[in-house]
C-alpha cells in the first residue's frame, strides 16, 4: 500500500536512507544522518508541502518517494527534483515503479512541469526503470563525486509533464 508517510514512519526512511549511504551510489554522501536530521528534514517538507509517500508492505515500510525543489530561484517554481528508495529486502518488487507513479501523479495534480532524476550514471537499474516512465536523457555531469575511492558521474533525466502553461 502506498500512503503519505507520518512521523513514525522517520525511524525506517532513516534506516533505508543510511543503508544507501554506506552501500551504494544512490546518495552522494558518506556519513549516516541522524534521527534528528531526518525529523527535521520531514518538518520542512510538510511544511512546505512536499509529498513524502511511503510503501508499506505487511505493516512495514519497504521503500519511500519524495520530490523537492530542483534549484530555489524563482523560474525554477515548476520543476523538481525526487528521491526514490527501497530497503535492501524489497528490490526487485516493483516498489520503486510504484511510488514513482504516485511521484508522477502528485507532481501532476501540483502543476510542475519538469520532473528531474539525478541518477549515478553506473546505476542501469535506475536509468532503465525511469526510461520505462517516460523519462529522457538529458546530459552528464562527468566526475560530479566521489565516493568508494572513484570519481562519479551523474546522469540527468526528466520527465516533462503538463505544468501551467504561462505563470
């Protein structure tokens, strides 16, 4: 089932989110963030409308999906950037397609126009299920990171969408 994520569900988005720092190059960071990292990162999304929906599988939260600003100046209203992840137990599950579609659908009802995935450029699994969304090619950032002792590179994707037609 995939609903809007409460306060009690931080506890397992913290662990799937530290488990993709430590494991993989999902994220481009190397430390685990904290619980009261994660508290205050869902405050300032509910506060500023963000969606967080989480999927939870037999009372369990098995992966989460997020959407935030792209960029913060202005003509950048309408074009986001999301976050999509499932705990290690639940790949391959079709949970990810899941929740991008419910991504999908409240950047839709919210007007954006442009949805953005920034995608380590190692990461075919990823490339392909945002392909199979409709998601397109739009360059790479050669040597954007470094992390696991290796320069990385980040593929950018996007989706675009209805949006308004003039602001």
């Amino acid at each position: 089932m995939i609903r809007e994520a409460i306060k009690e569900d931080i506890v397992s988005i913290l662990e799937i989110f530290n488990e993709n720092i430590l494991t993989s190059t999902a994220i481009y960071m190397y430390e685990p963030q904290t619980l009261d990292y994660k508290l205050a990162w869902f405050e300032a999304k509910m506060a500023a409308g963000e969606p967080l929906f989480v999927y939870e599988e037999d009372g369990i939260v098995a992966g989460y999906a997020t959407y935030g600003p792209f960029r913060t100046y202005p003509a950048y209203l309408y074009t986001i950037e999301h976050s999509v992840y499932v705990h290690k137990d639940h790949h391959r599950k079709g949970i990810g397609t899941k929740l991008m579609h419910a991504l999908i659908d409240a950047a839709n009802a919210n007007r954006i126009k442009t949805m953005v995935a920034c995608i380590d450029a190692e990461n075919q699994g990823s490339i392909i299920s945002h392909e199979k969304l409709g998601f397109v090619y739009s360059g790479t950032i050669r040597n954007a990171g470094y992390k696991f002792d290796r320069w990385l590179d980040l593929a950018l994707y996007q989706l675009d969408l209805t949006g308004p037609k003039s602001i």
